[in-house]
C-alpha cells in the first residue's frame, strides 16, 4: 500500500482493504465554491480513484477568504472555478483524475455523467439544481450528500436511495436555510465544518461501511455553540415524486430548468442559450475589440466592460451579465453581444 496513504490505512474503518476500495471509486462534485473546493481536496489527498467537479463561475476576489482552492492569480486571469479546481488537484495528487466541466449541471447533463459515479456531493448555491441531482440520485440509485452553510451556521444530511427520504420528502418537513453567503456573510469555519460532514460520510460510503452512514440532519451554528441532530427516518413519504410509491422525477424534465436566471444574493442574471453549441471565444473577442469595447479573456472566457455591466460570455455560449438583476434588460445585452 502506497507510503502516501499509510496513515488512512491505520485508522480501523478504512484499513488495507477500504483503501483498495477508495482507489476505486468516483464522486461527482456539483458546484466548486467553498464546499465543493474544500471537499475536493480532502477527497483528492484521501486517494479516489476519480474526481468530476461541474461549475458554473469563475473566481472572484470575495470568493479567497474560504475557497481554499484559489489564488489571487486565478482572481487575476478569471479562471473558471472548474478548471481552477483541477490545476491544483493534479498537483495535490497524480494518482487521482480529476475531471473539470465549465458549465451549469443541467438534467441532462447530470444524467450522462451519472454512470459509473459512486456518491454525489452537493456544493451548489441553488435549489434547481439540488432538486434535480436528487431526482437522478433516486433514479439511478446513487447517494448524494446535502450540504449548506451561511454566516455561522451549516447543515448536511446522507441520502440514500431506498433506506432515507430524499430531498423532496425532507422539504416537507425542516425549513432549509434560504440566506446566502452573498446575503448573510459566511466565516470559513462554517465551510470547513459542513466539509467536515460531507466527506467523512462520503468516505464511509466509499468504504461501504453503510452501518456507519448517518441518517440524522445534523445542523449547528459555530458562533453560537449549537448543534442539533434530528432522525428523519419519519420524513420518508410514500407519495413522493422523486422516490415514493409512483415516482415521476419532475425535476429531470428540462422544462423545468429555467433559462435564464438571478443568481443567488448577487446582481447577476446568468443566461443559457436554448440550444447547446460552443462559439469562439477568440473570433468573439476580436470582433467585440473592433466595436470599441473593453475585452478581457482566458482560454476559457471573454469579458466585455459595459459601462456599470460586465458580461461574461463562456465557450458553451452560457453569459453571466453583472450589474443588474432585470431579466429583460439582461436579456436584451446578451442579444446585442451574441446575437
């Protein structure tokens, strides 16, 4: 067994023969901010086999107080989070691949890449995209591990096909946090204790110890030096749509992923095209250039100084119009940029 991991081997729930299995296995990671950074490299150091992590974004400088992942250069060149990600994973540890797509974790999407992953963990600001990962969790009978944090407080919980209630069943029941890091300030504390949860459950479940899994929702608040575990066991409802008696999967019909968008707590719209298809980047540049505009780019992005606005335009032909929260007006600038 490789020097690397002896420590983890020594630990009596992984063991020789847990190791073998974390070597084998692949977590998808749905966002790469606070928690999907964090929990990708205590995953990356741990030893999986294989890491996919989806994003949306590109960093920030708001992002470097908790995103452990990033640097002031990446805030410079306005890496994609996704391909930030990957650069320093590889350098963390050879033996993992690591996989980064730039793009919103559609439905569809999250269903080509499901086959094959062993858990989910979610890293996401937004409950369209949760809803729809846990619609594939229950379809295709994969665990995924909720996780959310604002200001001091965070929260988790292990789904598990078959044996939990599922997001949909839990939403009937406990209130989930509707503050965003944007709206209510977060501390890294926070993050790295919601980290904490999500990947010591996934690593349970990549050691298939199942009898280790919680099934409680944990909640807590550092700052106030509270922590609550509620069995939800009771929470499970046969009616379900997404795992009950006659399920239907609603949130996997594309329909009901809308376009365009406000992003969470922020005054940007994001805008998706209605049909899939990369542009050049670099011909969009030189012809915004000979406009008069303001261009800035990466082999990943362009941005266009608008005035007050900034658009952000990404190869899949998605935009991130900051500055307003107007869908119409958005939508209106994103015309006259693509067309």
């Amino acid at each position: 067994m490789n020097e690397r991991y002896s420590r983890q081997v020594l630990f009596p729930g992984i063991g020789k023969e847990g190791q073998a299995k974390i070597s084998r296995k692949h977590v998808l990671i749905i966002g790469a901010g606070a928690l999907g950074s964090g929990s990708a490299e205590v995953l990356t150091r741990a030893g999986v086999g294989k890491i996919t992590i989806i994003d949306r974004d590109y960093v920030e400088a708001s992002n470097l107080q908790r995103q452990q992942l990033y640097t002031e250069e990446d805030v410079d060149e306005k890496n994609p989070k996704a391909a930030a990600a990957e650069k320093r994973l590889r350098v963390i540890n050879s033996d993992v691949e690591v996989v980064s797509i730039i793009g919103d974790a559609t439905p569809e999407l999250l269903e080509e890449l499901i086959l094959g992953v062993d858990v989910m963990i979610d890293a996401t600001d937004n409950f369209e995209t949760r809803m729809a990962m846990n619609d594939v969790s229950q379809k295709y009978q994969v665990p995924w591990i909720y996780g959310a944090c604002v200001g001091s407080f965070g929260m988790t919980f292990s789904m598990i096909p078959g044996k939990t209630p599922c997001l949909n069943c839990l939403l009937r029941s406990i209130p989930l946090q509707g503050m965003t890091c944007d709206t209510g300030g977060i501390i890294s504390p926070a993050v790295q204790m919601v980290i904490a949860h999500q990947t010591a459950e996934a690593m349970k479940m990549l050691v298939e110890d199942w009898d280790a899994v919680r099934t409680s929702f944990v909640s807590f608040d550092l700052w106030r030096n509270q922590y609550t575990s509620i069995k939800m066991s009771k929470a499970k409802f046969a009616g379900c749509l997404s795992c009950g008696e006659e399920r239907t999967y609603p949130y996997l019909d594309h329909e009901n992923m809308t376009k365009t968008t406000v992003l969470c707590g922020r005054d940007t719209v994001q805008i998706r095209p209605s049909t899939q298809g990369e542009i050049s980047l670099e011909r969009l540049a030189a012809q915004l250039s000979t406009l008069g505009y303001m261009v800035k780019g990466n082999p990943y992005l362009v941005s266009v100084e608008m005035g007050e606005e900034r658009i952000v335009i990404f190869q899949d032909g998605r935009a991130l119009i900051h500055g307003t929260k107007d869908l119409t007006h958005a939508k209106s600038i994103y015309q006259r940029i693509l067309g």
